[in-house]
C-alpha cells in the first residue's frame, strides 16, 4: 500500500473547470480501491468551506517557500490547512479527504462553483499572474514539512502547469539537505493541456522564493521563465493524461510547444 498526494487545482464533485478533475477523482477512487492511501491537496476557495464546512488540521501554517532564498520577495503569511471527506462510492465505502491550503486573494474572491477557477491575464499583460499558484504549491510543500509526524506521502502526483512548482520545491529541498518528506518520496508531474506552460517573466523564479541562478539551469525557455519546463525537469517522473495524448505531444506539429527537448 502507498500513501499517495494527489495535487490538484480541481476535483469534480468539488470544484470542476474541465477534464483535470474528471481525471483526479477518477483516479483517486480506482487507487482507493486498490487499497492506497490517497488523499487530494486544493486550494482554499472560498465557496468550498461554505459548502463542505471543512475543519481545521493544522492551524497558523507559516507558508514559507520550499528552499531557503528570497523569502521575503512573495511575503509570507499564515495559512491553516482545513480537511472533508468526499464519498466516492455509492455506499459510501470509500471516502477521500480532502485538503485545502494556500491562501490568496484570488483563491478568497471565488464564491461560487460558476466563478472561473483560473485568472486570466490582465489587460495589456502576456501571461496571467503566478502568485496564486507559487502561494498553493508553497503551501502544500510547507504542509508536508510541517506535519513530518503525522501523514507523510510515498508519491506526490501533481496535475499540469498550475502544480509545477511542487517538484521544484520538493528538489530544492533534497538539494539543501533539508529533513523531512523530501528525503524519500517521489514527485510526479502530468501533462493535461500543455498549450498552458506558466510562462512569465525572469522575475517570476525570485517571485516564487527561488534562486536566481535556477532561472538558467530550470526555467529558461526562448528567454523567459517557464514553469512547466522547471516542473518537468526537477519531477522524478513525468506522464501524460493518456497515451494518445503523449504520442500527440511528441509529433511534429506539437513540437514548438515543447518546454523540453
């Protein structure tokens, strides 16, 4: 049996965009079944504690960064860390919890399951802005380090573009040494829609808490920084959403949009 995270910015039945969370409850349910301790990491949008009225595990989360630079570029803040459970079979034999992390004013302005869970760009600005999804990753990573007595995960799956950074921290730490999780799980990264890659400007490596020189050896695409391409290079594995979506991805026509190659 394994203790798997499933790190995700949509769950159907929970809060749903398109097929990412289709693919994360069912995959949750099947590894449920299977008998593997699976739990699913989101982010705290507001409409969620309303709803699910989820209660609290771990209460003023200092949400630092995974490696120790730049702290003080994104500041930190406190977060606490609330838990439901989701049936995922009709008789209510298998639950899922649920994890919701990352405090961000875009996360807290989401009041409904209509509102769109992903910002779009601002006007006149080529990508949307980062900062939410560096405050989720960062969160879930300071979770893991803060509850290194309780439930530690063997597998860190983490769902497209949104959840690159995950791997990235997670390789900062083994990289410093830090004690902990780090030390003996494995990250995984998915591809669900790789037209989304996180591109942003070279200070989005120092906006997420990193050192500037990673800019080079992780995120650097066509010069600016991708997050999708730092994700895949610092996973211990990454996967597709299907196998024929690998073998699309990998063709000719798909190419150019490669991070990595």
């Amino acid at each position: 049996m394994a203790r798997i995270l499933l790190v995700s910015a949509e769950l159907a039945d929970v809060a749903a965009a398109g097929g990412v969370a289709e693919y994360v409850l069912g995959l949750a349910a099947a590894l449920l079944a299977m008998g593997h301790d699976v739990r699913v990491v989101m982010p705290k949008y507001r409409f969620l504690l309303e709803k699910f009225h989820p209660r609290s595990i771990l209460t003023n989360l200092w949400v630092r960064t995974g490696a120790p630079h730049n702290t003080d570029v994104l500041q930190p803040h406190n977060t606490d860390v609330l838990q439901f459970e989701l049936d995922v079979h009709k008789d209510g034999s298998l639950k899922l919890p649920i994890l919701l992390t990352g405090s961000h004013p875009h996360f807290e302005g989401i009041k409904s399951a209509r509102d769109p869970l992903y910002p779009k760009p601002p006007p006149g600005m080529p990508w949307p802005e980062h900062d939410s999804w560096i405050a989720f990753c960062r969160a879930v990573v300071e979770l893991l380090l803060s509850s290194s007595g309780d439930w530690q995960p063997d597998v860190i799956h983490c769902q497209d573009v949104h959840t690159a950074l995950v791997p990235v921290y997670v390789s900062q730490l083994r990289w410093n040494h830090v004690p902990g999780f780090a030390n003996h799980c494995r990250t995984v990264l998915t591809i669900h829609n790789l037209e989304y890659q996180g591109r942003g400007y070279r200070s989005l490596v120092s906006r997420a808490g990193l050192p500037d020189e990673l800019f080079h050896s992780l995120f650097e695409f066509h010069g600016i920084a991708n997050t999708f391409k730092a994700g895949m290079y610092t996973a211990d594995a990454v996967s597709t959403v299907s196998v024929t979506y690998a073998q699309e991805i990998s063709s000719r026509a798909c190419y150019e949009l490669l991070p990595i190659g």
